[in-house]
C-alpha cells in the first residue's frame, strides 16, 4: 500500500512561466500563495513571482530554502500582483 501520492522528483514544482504575460495581464511581479491539503483554511505565501519586461515572462520559481512543494500536496496557488 501506498501511503504517500508523491512518487518521486517529478511531482515537485519547481517553476511556472508565463510567455506572452503582458497580453494576458500578468506583466508585472506578482506575490505567490498556496494553499495544502493538511490546512485548507491557511494560504501560505511562498517566492514572489517576477516578470521580465525584456522577454515578456511571468516567472515563478520555488526556493530552495522554502522546500520542497510536492504537487499532490497543492489544492492552489495564487498570484496576485505585488504592491
């Protein structure tokens, strides 16, 4: 029996790129929260997403030093833009 849904490397999220942000409203730094299975009711900020106006990309990118997100853990993440 299995008793954990993560099988292995491929289920963490490491980063999330948005091409073209700017003609999808995304062309400015967005501030990153999920929320996990074990705590529904408590969002959890993480890394701040960054956009690069040269290349027109949104990017979110896990750190390190927060750990590890395994994605079966994940009900959401939300980007909302930074002040």
């Amino acid at each position: 029996m299995v008793e954990s849904e993560v099988v292995n490397a491929n289920d963490e999220l490491s980063t999330i790129k948005f091409h073209n942000a700017k003609a999808t409203m995304n062309s400015q730094n967005m501030k990153v929260s999920a929320v996990f299975k074990n705590d529904t009711a408590t969002p959890v900020p993480l890394t701040d997403a960054t956009y690069d106006e040269t290349l027109d990309i949104l990017t979110f990118k896990q750190s390190a030093t927060e750990g590890v997100i395994y994605l079966p853990d994940l009900v959401s993440l939300t980007m909302t833009p930074a002040a």
